[in-house]
C-alpha cells in the first residue's frame, strides 16, 4: 500500500530501505483517487521506532493511504523529541471535527497503574467516545486493547503473577471472520505485559467475538460484532529485535525479567531471535484495512 506520510518523518528512510512502498505530499497529489484516512494516536515511549513498526504493515496494499498522528495535551512526553511531536503530530482539537476511515491506538507502559491513575485517561476516554461517531473502524494493540474493553465494554484487567513476555503459539477460533483470513490455524505471537483481562467476562459478552487465543497467553484478537473495534492484546508490530530490546533494558535497570519464552534459539540471548510472525502482521494490517476499513467505509463523510 503506498501510504502517504509527510517527507521529512524519520521513518520514511527507514521504509524506503525496505523497499516499502512510501508516497510523500507532492507525489500523492497527482493520483486522482481518495485515500484511507488513518489517525494513529501513539502512546508508546519509543515513538519513532513505534512509527516505522506500524507504517511498515500499513504499506502492503494497493490503496493508497493518508497517515496522521495524533498526541495528548494532557500528557508530556519524556522519551521523544518536541520537535518531532510538534512536527508531525497534532493535538486532538486539531482533528476532533473531521471524520476518519481507520484510527490506530498503541499501547503504553502503564498497563500496572489503575486506569483512572493514568494521568491521560480522561482525554482518552474523550478519543474513544469521538470514535464511535467519526472512525469507522479502530484497531488497539496491547494496552490500548485492555483501556478499549474496559471503556466500550466494561471489561477489566487484573495483574499477572508473572510478566507475559515472549512468542506464543494462538490458535484461530473463528475461522470464518475476516480479520483473521489466511492466517493459519496455529501462529505465533509476541507479547510483553504485566496484566491480562478476564477471558470468561469476554466470552459472556454479547457484543465481542473471541478470534485467536493462546493456552499460555490467553486471548490474543478479540472484535466487536460491528469491527468498529478490534483488540490485539499482544505485539505482533514488533520487530525480530523488540523483545530482546526490552529484556536488555529490564536488566539494566535491575528488573528480575525472565528470558523471553520461545525466542531467543534455544534460549540463548547471545543468539539472534528470528522474525517468525511478519507474515501474519501483514495479514492482519492488510485484512484490517480491506474488510474493516476500506470496504466499510462511506466514500463521503456526511
């Protein structure tokens, strides 16, 4: 998919020595044609390497698509350049009156903290409700996936006795959804967090669809009957190297972290981990976009 970002975002080298498919302003404006408009709220603390992770999947189509980011007013972020953030993204005032086809909302190193101790949660509760009536599909990862079935659904998470921190085998429990289209019928997963949800409350629930789940990591892809929602509670965006990213950084600052589970080759952090679930991030992306998104959405916002 060419995706159509703005020029100087770091990320565009990145994705051009991959050879993905990136349009700047000047070259979009000569196709004739309506782009996706996809708002990306990114709240995790490495945005710039969060950008390339998810541009990446979002540039394996044929559509052409529009990408905006997005930041909270009500929340500084420590780890990320103002510049940058005044650069390309924008606060939700700046968007709240238009209509987008898609929104994108990430996770966040926050998952231990109450959701009303999350010093943003109000304006993001204001973003999750401005969803129902201006997005017409949103896809939350991780943490954004718990705040997003404890706001829409009233579903809530409880804390791990111990991290959920590697690459687990899911198994498809529907089959026939579109989300989950020629992915096969085991797969595997990252996943990094503290917390999980209530699998029996999701089951009960009338409005959800349980799509993919692991016997170690619990629910993976959940979706709302509508897929106005969907919720990936793990890291498929993820890099070979993320995971071992964040265990080198646990160790660094005195954290007992275990070793990734079903990483590293024979659980060897000298070993490099290899990437054994792109294929199954840009089926998703791409199934996410098609039926979700792209075959859902009005050609012209009322």
């Amino acid at each position: 998919m060419p995706i159509k970002i703005p020029g100087q975002l770091p990320a565009k080298e990145i994705l051009e020595r991959e050879n993905i498919f990136v349009m700047d302003e000047a070259r979009a404006q000569t196709q004739d044609i309506r782009p996706l408009k996809i708002l990306i709220l990114n709240l995790m603390p490495e945005k710039e390497k969060t950008e390339a992770q998810l541009l990446r999947f979002l540039g394996n189509s044929p559509i052409q698509v529009h990408i905006s980011f997005l930041r909270l007013v009500s929340h500084e972020a420590k780890t990320t350049n103002k510049l940058h953030l005044d650069q390309f993204y924008e606060p939700f005032s700046e968007v709240q009156d238009k209509k987008f086809d898609g929104m994108i909302i990430t996770g966040a190193p926050v998952e231990k903290l109450p959701y009303t101790d999350v010093d943003y949660w109000d304006e993001l509760n204001d973003i999750m409700e401005w969803t129902k009536s201006h997005v017409t599909s949103t896809l939350h990862i991780c943490w954004g996936a718990q705040a997003a079935l404890y706001y829409h659904y009233g579903i809530e998470k409880y804390e791990l006795q111990k991290k959920c921190f590697g690459v687990y085998p899911h198994k498809i429990l529907k089959a026939h959804e579109k989300l989950v289209r020629g992915f096969d019928d085991i797969f595997l997963a990252p996943h990094s967090r503290y917390t999980d949800i209530d699998l029996e409350k999701m089951k009960k629930h009338p409005d959800l669809d349980i799509l993919a789940q692991s016997d170690k990591a619990g629910v993976l892809l959940a979706s709302s009957k509508d897929g106005k929602n969907i919720m990936v509670t793990g890291h498929l965006e993820y890099d070979a190297q993320t995971l071992a990213d964040e265990y080198y950084r646990d160790l660094e600052r005195g954290q007992n972290t275990q070793i990734p589970e079903n990483y590293f080759p024979e659980d060897d952090p000298k070993r490099a981990p290899l990437h054994r679930w792109k294929s199954h991030c840009s089926l998703l992306f791409s199934n996410w976009l098609n039926y979700y998104v792209y075959q859902e959405t009005p050609y012209e916002w009322d």
